[in-house]
C-alpha cells in the first residue's frame, strides 16, 4: 500500500504515520510534513513492484496552500483505491481538489484509462 517513509529535511519531520501538530492556517490546516519542498511515496503499480513517486510541494509562505501540498486527505483516497483497485481499474477519472496529483498518478498505476 501507500507509503510515506520517514524522510527527514532539515527539521522537519516528513514521517506521515506521525501525527505531528497541525497548525490552522487560512481556510486549511498545516502539518509539518507539508513544510518540506519534496515528499516521496510508494504507490502500487498493478500486480507489480511499487513505484517511487516524488512530489515537489510549494515551500516557505506557499506551503500548505491548495495546490502545491501533498494533503492528508489525498493519502486516505490512494489507500482506499489501492484496497479495491478495480474501482479505477479503465475507469476515467477526474482528480479535482486533491492537491499535487498524488491520486491520479495512483489511479494511473492501478489501471485507469485516463
């Protein structure tokens, strides 16, 4: 499934299966791990190997904006798609508010025509 190693940039902490402090910022909530200028994840590919995919983020008074941040909620939705692959499986999908383009590129590993 999707994971989320514990890289370490500076100070701060990329390990997703932290739950870290959140802090509000207009409209969303930061956690440090979108802070940093890059995350990488594995992703499933079909039946196959995970791939390794790195996601540059927006950094310094982007970070956390909508858009340039890989977000908490785009995580959920590759785990879920990743159970139950056949749900994307030559299916279209439309990835639309979900930040960087984490979930299409997982849609894509796991089958989806477009």
């Amino acid at each position: 499934g999707l994971k989320s190693p514990g890289y370490h940039d500076g100070d701060v902490d990329l390990d997703d299966d932290d739950d870290g402090d959140e802090v509000e910022v207009l409209g969303a909530y930061l956690a440090p791990c979108m802070s940093a200028p890059f995350r990488q994840f594995e992703v499933a590919v079909g039946s196959g190997a995970p791939a390794i995919v790195k996601i540059e983020q927006g950094s310094g008074p982007l970070a956390g904006r909508t858009g340039v941040s890989v977000w908490r909620s785009s995580l959920a939705l590759v785990a879920l798609l990743e159970a139950d692959p056949l749900t994307v499986h030559n299916a279209r999908v439309v990835e639309l508010g979900a930040g960087t383009g984490l979930v299409s590129i997982s849609a894509a590993a796991l089958g989806a025509q477009r």
